[in-house]
C-alpha cells in the first residue's frame, strides 16, 4: 500500500519561494512549472518508497528522525510515520546553503 505524501505549511511555503526564484532567475514561468514538476514527481515517489531518502549529514538531524532527499540542489527533509502510513515533507531547502537552522 502506497503511503501518503503531505508536507508541513513550513514546505509548502519554502516549496513555493524556490520556484519563485527560479522564474525570477530564468525570466521564464515555462522553467519554473518545470522545475515544479520535477519536484512534484520526486516527492511523489516517496509514496512507493519511503525509505528512498538517506540519512542527513548532521547528526542532530539524525537523531530526530529525519531523512533527507535530494532533487536537483535541493534537498527535502522529511520523516515517516508507518503507523499512519505516512510521509510527512518538514522543509525544502538549496543544498548549498547552510540548513542546519532552516529545518
């Protein structure tokens, strides 16, 4: 059985302010809905399979359950919870910066 994606109000919100950014980056709409897409697909594939993100790089991280994934630079922290039979989306953040605080 296929596990349900959710995602915090947190992601939702960082979600939208990376495709925000890259259409004001581009100059295109066309490369944003693109960029969504492909995060929109990525996420979707944790409903399959949920152990598919890996362990994050901080132990703090780690040791409150999370697991990361990683599309394209971003990286998507988020955990599971079995007995709902859920995948729950906690922050979406540029790999390149320092996240540590942002989750």
């Amino acid at each position: 059985m296929a596990y349900l994606v959710e995602r915090t109000d947190k992601a939702e919100a960082q979600i939208r302010d990376i495709i925000l950014y890259r259409a004001e980056l581009t100059g295109s709409t066309n490369a944003a809905l693109e960029l969504l897409d492909k995060l929109e697909s990525g996420l979707m594939q944790l409903a399959d399979f949920p152990e598919s993100g890996t362990q994050p790089r901080y132990p703090a991280l780690r040791a409150r359950g999370y697991r990361v994934l990683i599309i394209e630079k971003y990286l998507f922290f988020y955990k599971i919870d079995h007995s709902r039979k859920s995948v729950i989306i906690h922050a979406a953040v540029d790999g390149r910066r320092d996240y540590l605080n942002l989750i």
